[in-house]
C-alpha cells in the first residue's frame, strides 16, 4: 500500500513539469515527437496533435484525423480525440514492461488524414519515473568465514537489481554497523557496482560464531528507493580459499532459432581448499526470472545451455551473473554476456494503413489513394526491405520515410476499361535466403460522366405504309452510354428535323421508341427526317444526335379519276352530280380502226397502285367499239354500217394495278351521222327525253334572260349603226368599224389537264366587215361536223361548201359563222 502510494506521487510530481515544459517538437517535416512520463492514468493529455498537424478543430470531420501503427500492440496506449484532436493515453504505461532495460523507450506511430490522404510519422518518448526498488534475489545471504581469515579479506556479495534506468537505477549499498565487519563497493568493467564485505578484525569462532548484517541498497531517483537483504556470517574452521573463476566476464555469441539445451558456453572456477572445501558448484546469481527461463547452468561443471527458445528480435543480448561456491560455503562471481546473432527468420510485415477506394476516374496522376507500412524485425540486410507493385495497373509505389510507401496513380484512370484496379504488394528482404511477403490490394474506380451516348447508327430509316393508325410505332433507336449509374442513363427526344416532322412522329424518352402522331398520307408526304437527341444523367450532362428518315410507303387508297370524258361513280359509290358529258360524231364512213376519242385518267397513287388499264364494259353494239388495254384509246373495232343505231352509249371502267384493285367508269356518247346537222334531230330527242321538269323550267327562265338580253343589244347595234352613218361622234370614233379580226383566225386557250394529250379547240372563222348590223335567220354550217371537231374527213361535202376557201358569201352582208362541237348537260 505504501510503496503504491509512492509511485503515484513520484509520477504526479514527474507529470506536472512535463505538461508545462510541453515536450513536444517536430523532429522533420512529416514527423512529430513527444516525451511523456511512464505511469500515467488514462486519459492523460501526451500533445495537441492536430494543432500540431496544422489542423482546426474545423477540418477534424473531414479529415478524419486517426492512428495506425504496423505494430498493433502499440497502438492500444494511446487514442485521438475526434473533438479536439488531442493525443491521449488509453491505457497505464509502464517503461520496464515495454521496453525492459533499453536505455531508451519511445513508441512509433502514425498519424493518417484523409482529403488529401497523408501520413505523419508521431513518436512519444517513455521517459523513466522511479517506480521501481532495488531488489535482491534472496531474502537472506547465507556465508561461511573461518575464523582463521586473516582481516582486510573481501567476500563478494550479491548485487541488488533496480528495473529503472538511468539515474533512477545508479545503486548506493549500506552496511548496519558492525566493528567486525564493514562494506566496500567494488566497481566492474560494466559499470555496475560490486558489494563486497571487508573483515576488519580477527574472528573468534569460541567468542561469537554467528553475525547477523543487514545490507541495503539504494537507488538514484526522486524519491529515492530502496530494498534490504539479511546477511548471516556464520564463523567456521579450515575453509580459508574461496573459489575463483578463470574470467571475471564471459562473452558468448549464439544464433537465434538454436534448438533448446544448446552449449552456450562454460565457466570454470577452481578453489585451492582440498576436500570438501575445495569442491566447487555453480549456480544463477541475482538474474531476472525470464534469464532462467531461456538459460541454465550445470552445478557441476558449469555449462550454460539454452533452456528456451531464442528470438533476437525479442531481445538481442543477455547479461547476468553467476556464483561459484565449495563446499566450505566460499563463493565467488562472474558475469556472463550472451549476444544473439539475428537470423532471417521474419518475413517483412506489410500493414495497409488507409485506402482511398473508390477514386474517381478522373484523378490527375500521382493521386495518393493507399498507404503502406513495411516492417522487418530482422536487423541488418535481414531486416533491409525493397517492396514492389505485381500486376497490370496504372499504380505506383513511392517510398516515403519510416518504412511507410504511398500508392499513387501513375497514369489517367479509365473505368470504362477497368472498373476496378488488383495488385499485389511484394515486399522481400535481403536475407539469406530471402523471405518475402505479399498482399493484395483492390482499387475501386468510380464513375465519372466522361462519355458521351452512341448510337448504334448514325442514321436511321424507317418504312411506314400509310393509312397508319396514331399511335403506331415506327421504329427504336437505341444509344448506348458506356458510363454507370446515372451517367450512363440514357433519354432521348426530339431535336429537330426538316419542316415541320416533329408533329408527325414523338419518342419515348426512355425507350428511344419513335411512334406516329397522325395517320400518314403517301399523296401529301412521300417522307421526312427528325432529329433524335440521346442524353446521360450525368452532371453537366452528355449528348449526341442521330438523323431518322421515315418513307411513307404508298397503299391503294385513290381511285382512279378521270379526266375526260366525265367519270361516272364507282362501284358502291353514289350517284353522281350533275355533270357534263360529251358525246363524239362518228361518220357512218369510218373504218376498223377510226379514233373515236381516249378515256384519260389519273391516278393519285404510285407505283403499281397507279398502273392504270381500260376496259369496254358496256356498249349498245359490243363489237363496233374497242379501249386500248393503257392507251384508254376508243377506237371502231369493224366499219360502220348503216344498221348501226345512231346513237350509242359506251361505258368503259378504268381499274389499277392495286391490292385490292380500285376502278372508276366513264360514260362517252358517239352519234352515227355524217354531219353536224344529222346529229342534231338525235340530240335533241335525246335531250328532250332526259331532261326533267326541273331542267327542262331551268332552261326556259335561262332562254327568256338571253332573248331579252340579244333584244337589248340589236336595239344598241342598230342605234350604234345609225349613228356611224351619220358620223359618230368624237367620243365614239374609239370604237373600230370591224368587229372582227382580219389578220387570221381566232383559237380559244386549249383545254389539256392533267396527262390529258388531245386538245378540243373551238374555231372562228374572219368574215369580212360589214358597215350594218343585221339579225339573219341563222344559216347550216357550211362544212361537215367532223372537220369542225378535228376528225378525219368524211370525203363528202355539202352542196354550200363548194365555194373555194376565201371565196365571199353568196349575201355579202351576212356574217360567217364557224360550225362548232355542240356541249350540253345530260343527268
């Protein structure tokens, strides 16, 4: 209880001038060292290491200030705060237990932040505090003196052994007084101080034959400590030469790993005394408890043999005494020293102290992202290490101080060819043979938004027959992004295209599927492009185009149309407005063969769909009249004869090439007559029994507004004429004395529409000028209907035709009148 008492005072009185002196110094860059009593109690503040570190209490979240060490014992006596980022002990400290009596005791450790990753290298210093009292082997020594020794003679004591080092261990030795006996300190070639007890008078066995000393030794610290042993002399007879050894000091050198009750070495001491007296054993002197558990001695001849195993990284010298006694109770002693050769025997310890996984692939080179520490207990080329990356990666090792490596980036890093990075550290040392270690080490890369989406094309075509429904799918563009997560998701929309296509398709933005907005029409739009836009999730985000042309594919939903002469409806159609049909004269003279006149038709389709054909389905005499198959040519099949009906009505159907094939019917009149005028009795009845009530009222109002209207300019012509004999006046001389051209004939516009290839032009012919108007009964036309509608001439003439062309008119005053083609309306 009192010694403990002590030792906490002596380690309260030591701690106070240590945290006011503030040991603390940076001992390099990268390096920070600090020196702390041992015996402190937990929670005992060792140094402000992140004030030390340059860090705020700020930064400490972020840069996740904390210890590592390749030792991992080391690391439990100490921990950081995570609030100030101050170092502290976490657990009592006791130098001799950790160090055991090296001169020096410090612990190595290193410090690792992170955002940038680093390593600092800290190392506190265990500085000595006097916890530890001499202390002897033995309670009591036990000593045989003849009484016949002579006085001045010395006897060897046993040295007290203190744990401390330094001035904490320098040993003072006190004897209690004593007229017959006193104490000399005798110092050996080691430094350590030797008790030996001086006889200082002659001894008188018959007088006393026993003495009993108390000897104490003391050691240098504050306070200063202390341990006793009882020494009993008992006086004897005869026994006047102790035992001495050959050497005062043995030296010995063995491996480490030597196989247990090897030879280290021997001792030998001889004693002069015969008998008993001169019989010499050998025994362990004052030596710590693990000496004995590694070493033993033969009592007899004297042998030191390895009792346990030896490890030189454990401890590499041994240093104790041994005490040589006859039988006459005289001893004598000597100092071993036993060196451990170090053997490659300890492959290199790799430690990973910190990995920065996953990096970001676009990390500039020389990034630090791992930090190694590399450790060989060995000592000498043993303990040498040269450590290296094995495999394919762009990662380097750069040796920092300590033992410590950083892993660093040695080239751009690319996810998209590897996602992650598989080396393994190689560290070998020097020995002989050498021994190596390995560990692997696997580098995540994380994703960045470095590549844009590619389409699989860089154009597109898609085939749409039309007629299609909203909504139907057209085609799906697909785009791929090789980045991950988010960057590589891909959405597409509509980024453009030629007029306005973006309202007739839309696209899914996930999918990249296109879909119709409307049903497409062949006739209005044969095809168009859209632009499609592909863009990643990522931040700032990546995107690419592609151009999809859509070709609208035809169907057979247009029937033919025909153009000439009126169509007429459909099969299942409905009965048709009313139009203008034509009707054709044919002279009962013409041959197989005479041009009647061509069904023309368009069709709004392409291709097959607007392969026409022509077909006769209906006629009065079948076999009078054929269709070209394509030309749509009416043609006589025989010649005419006179048996023919005058009138005919032909119905022709004009199909195409589709499927299913569509059709449309034409209905064309051909008069049998020579002339003009043989046509009219026919066209007339014709009309007549057609026309119905309705027409036949509409035509009468019409006929009233044109008689009224001629009444009214043959009272003004024959005003005008009135006046231009009289001689008109001025205003009026603007006005020609010819109402007709001379200079040649009048042709109206042609009618052509469409592939229409025939021309129906309507002629006048000049006539001279006449100086009065005047309302003839109207005249028969002068020449046959047939040349006037451009066929072939009959080869007949009318009696009135007889006159040579330019010839004047049998009543000058009559004006000429060009026979025409006759139109009218027939339901």
């Amino acid at each position: 209880m009192a010694c403990g008492q002590r030792r906490r005072r002596a380690a309260g009185r030591v701690l106070l001038p240590a945290l006011l002196l503030g040991l603390c110094w940076r001992a390099a860059a990268e390096r920070l060292r600090y020196a702390i009593p041992e015996e402190l109690g937990r929670g005992s503040l060792v140094g402000p290491l992140a004030r030390d570190l340059g860090l705020s209490p700020a930064d400490l979240p972020a840069r996740k200030l904390r210890l590592a060490s390749a030792a991992k014992r080391q690391l439990q006596y100490f921990t950081v705060s995570g609030e100030n980022g101050n170092l502290y002990v976490s657990e009592r400290l006791d130098r001799e237990e950790m160090c055991g009596e090296a001169a020096s005791c410090s612990v190595s450790l290193e410090a690792l932040v992170q955002n940038p990753l680093n390593v600092f290298h800290v190392e506190v210093a265990i500085q000595d505090v006097n916890d530890n009292s001499p202390a002897f082997s033995k309670v009591s020594l036990d000593l045989e003196v003849g009484e016949w020794t002579v006085p001045g003679a010395h006897f060897p004591l046993e040295m007290a052994r203190d744990a401390d080092v330094g001035s904490n261990s320098l040993l003072a030795y006190h004897l209690t007084d004593n007229p017959a006996f006193t104490l000399a300190v005798k110092e050996t070639p080691d430094g350590s101080k030797q008790p030996e007890l001086v006889l200082e008078g002659a001894l008188d066995r018959e007088k006393q034959s026993s003495f009993q000393l108390v000897l104490t030794a003391v050691d240098g610290g504050d306070p200063v400590r202390s341990g006793t042993v009882q020494i009993r002399i008992n006086v004897t007879d005869a026994n006047d030469n102790a035992p001495v050894f050959s050497k005062s000091v043995y030296e010995a050198r063995v491996r480490e790993n030597v196989p247990t009750d090897s030879l280290v070495l021997r001792v030998r001491a001889t004693d002069a005394d015969a008998g008993s007296n001169g019989w010499v054993s050998y025994f362990f002197g004052n030596v710590p408890d693990g000496v004995r558990e590694l070493f033993s001695v033969d009592s007899e001849s004297g042998e030191v043999r390895t009792a346990g195993p030896l490890d030189f990284e454990e401890k590499s010298k041994y240093s104790f005494g041994l005490e040589a006694r006859d039988g006459g109770g005289l001893t004598a002693h000597c100092k071993v020293q036993i060196n451990i050769t170090d053997e490659n025997d300890n492959a290199p310890e790799i430690t990973i102290l910190s990995v920065s996984s996953p990096v970001p692939e676009d990390a500039p080179a020389s990034t630090v992202v791992a930090l190694l520490n590399v450790k060989d207990p060995d000592s000498g080329e043993n303990g040498e290490v040269s450590c290296k990356l094995s495999g394919e990666a762009p990662l380097s090792l750069v040796q920092s101080s300590g033992g410590s490596y950083k892993v660093v980036t040695a080239s751009a890093l690319d996810r998209e060819q590897a996602a992650e990075h598989r080396v393994t550290v190689v560290a070998r040392d020097r020995g002989r043979p050498a021994l190596s270690s390995s560990t692997a080490l696997v580098l995540e890369v994380s994703d960045v938004n470095d590549n844009a989406p590619v389409f699989e094309e860089a154009a597109y075509s898609a085939y749409v027959a039309e007629n299609n429904a909203a909504g139907a799918p057209v085609l799906r563009v697909l785009a791929r992004d090789v980045d991950a997560g988010a960057n590589g998701r891909v959405s597409y929309w509509l980024a453009g295209g030629s007029g306005d296509a973006a309202a007739y398709v839309s696209v899914e933005a996930r999918s990249g599927a296109l879909y119709a907005q409307r049903s497409f029409d062949y006739e209005q739009c044969r095809e168009f492009a859209v632009v499609v836009r592909a863009q990643d999730g990522g931040e700032p985000a990546q995107s690419s185009t592609a151009t999809v042309r859509v070709f609208v594919l035809d169907r057979n939903d247009n029937a033919p149309r025909v153009l000439w002469p009126a169509a007429g409806a459909g099969p299942g159609a409905a009965a048709p407005a009313p139009a203008l049909e034509a009707f054709e004269v044919v002279p009962r003279s013409a041959e197989a063969g005479y041009l009647v006149a061509k069904v023309v038709a368009v069709d709004a389709d392409a291709g097959r769909n607007a392969w026409l054909s022509y077909e006769l389905v209906q006629a009065a005499e079948p076999a009078l009249f054929r269709v070209g198959l394509h030309s749509g040519e009416v043609r006589t099949a025989r010649a005419v004869s006179e048996r023919d009906a005058a009138k005919q009505r032909l119905v022709a159907v004009v199909k195409d090439h589709g499927q299913p094939a569509l059709s449309a019917t034409a209905t064309l009149h051909v008069v049998l007559a020579e002339s003009l005028q043989e046509a009219l009795p026919e066209l007339s009845e014709r009309a007549a029994g057609a026309e119905s009530p309705a027409e036949l009222q509409f035509y009468l109002v019409l006929a009233l507004a044109l008689l009224s209207a001629l009444f009214l300019l043959s009272v003004a012509l024959a005003v005008l004429a009135r006046l231009r004999r009289a001689g008109p006046p001025a205003v009026l001389r603007c006005l020609g004395a010819q109402r007709f051209s001379v200079a040649a004939a009048a042709f109206p516009a042609d009618f052509c529409e469409g592939t229409l290839p025939y021309s129906y032009n309507l002629c006048v012919a000049p006539g001279r000028a006449v100086t009065e108007a005047a309302w003839l009964p109207p005249r028969l036309p002068s020449l046959p209907a047939e040349e006037l509608l451009g066929g072939e001439p009959s080869g007949k003439r009318s009696p009135s035709s007889s006159a040579g062309a330019g010839e004047p008119p049998a009543d000058p005053d009559a004006p000429q009148v060009c026979d025409f083609a006759l139109y009218r309306y027939f339901r």
